[in-house]
C-alpha cells in the first residue's frame, strides 16, 4: 500500500511537470490548479457545505485535506463551526472568530472525476497563457507581428502569433481584403487590453500608422524621412 501511494504522489508530480513545461508556465500554477480539482472533489464527498482546503506539497506530491471551522460562541452548523472551549482543546490560543482546521481522511487523487480536474487545470492554464500574453505584448503597441490565420468568425480574423492568439475586426482590414485559415497575415497592433475574459490583442492593417511602419520595414531609408 505505502509503494502505491508514493507511486501516485510520483505520478502527480510527473503530471504537473508535463504540463508545466507543455503550457510554459509556472509548475505552481499547474499545482494549484489540481489542488483546485481536488478540493472539488472532497466537497462532493463530505458535502457541498464544507469549506475544504487541499494542500499538495510540491516537493513530494503528498496531499492534505483540510475543513475549516468557524470559532463561535454557539454552533449552528457543526459542518463549518466549532465552538470555543472544543477550539481550545486543539488551540489553546484559539479565539472567537478564528479559523480551526480540522484535518479529513484523503481522497485518493485517482478517484477523483477525470473531467473535473481536467477543466479546472485547463482553465487555470487559459488563464495563464492570457496573463503571460498580456505580459509580453503590453510594451509593444504600434509593432508590426507576423501570424497565421486560425480562423475567420463574422468577418473577423482571429490570429495565432506562436505565443498568443490576436484578432484583427473586419472594419481594421483594408478594403476587400479577405483571409482564409492557414493564410499568413502580417498586422499592426494597436491595442492590448485586459478584461474578464483574460487579455485580448487587437491587431489592424488599416491604420497610416501600419502603412508608415510597414514600408520602413521594407525600405529602411525611409525611416529616417519620419514617415
């Protein structure tokens, strides 16, 4: 039984390493996420209304599974309260108000729903990528990228720069210009935002700006006219 359980702490961080170095980003990150997924799953077991915390050690890949319980005078709910003088006989400095973690038996990762962890890290990961694109093209407004068409959605089309995704709107095309998937496009970009959503990069081929720049790329005497 111990081989197998270090066997699956072994395989989960084999896992995060994986898609660490797969997505490039923080292998915290990744680590985070699947302690997310767990979490998700001990509360479908112990019930929705607990307030668990899973805690994976990165170093060995053991996993802790935690309650957490309200100090209070009196227990309404015993799922996340505990009262004072039961707090002090784990913490004799336990206090009113205070959080006590009561420690679960824990779940053993590979029962844990497949789809569930899987979406959980993947959105972790989006949200990752979208922080690192933000990053990296923050301080490159008016830059002229080079990019392949992924696809075209009501006119506009979406571009994938190798690190990062960029949409070019139908109206900062040039007129009757059309792109199909796997075209190469080379755009302007003028906007780099973040919302909700993540970040966003918007791109354009109709500005002067795109024209000016693009031929002092190409003709690179023209640069010094200040076009």
């Amino acid at each position: 039984m111990a081989s197998a359980v270090s066997a699956n702490r072994l395989e989960l961080l084999q896992i995060a390493d994986a898609v660490a170095r797969e997505k490039s980003i923080d292998r915290e990150v990744v680590i985070e996420a699947m302690a997310e997924a767990i979490q998700k799953a001990a509360r479908s077991r112990y019930g929705a209304e607990n307030e668990i915390r899973a805690r994976i050690n990165a170093q060995t890949g053991e996993i802790r599974l935690v309650r957490l319980l309200e100090v209070v005078e009196a227990v309404d709910n015993d799922a996340v309260q505990i009262d004072l003088k039961s707090a002090q006989r784990r913490n004799p400095a336990a206090q009113l108000g205070d959080l006590i973690e009561d420690e679960l038996p824990p779940v053993d990762f590979g029962r844990i729903a497949a789809q569930t962890a899987k979406q959980v890290i993947v959105q972790k990961v989006r949200d990752a990528e979208r922080e690192r694109q933000y990053d990296e093209y923050k301080d490159r407004i008016g830059e002229i990228v080079n990019g392949i068409v992924k696809r075209v959605e009501y006119g506009n089309v979406i571009v994938d720069l190798g690190r990062g995704e960029a949409i070019v709107r139908s109206d900062e095309l040039l007129p009757r210009e059309t792109f199909r998937n796997g075209d190469s496009i080379r755009a302007y970009i003028y906007d780099v935002r973040r919302d909700i959503r993540g970040s966003q990069l918007f791109l354009s081929r109709s500005p002067p700006q795109f024209m000016a720049t693009l031929f002092a790329h190409e003709v690179p005497e023209l640069s010094l006219l200040h076009i």
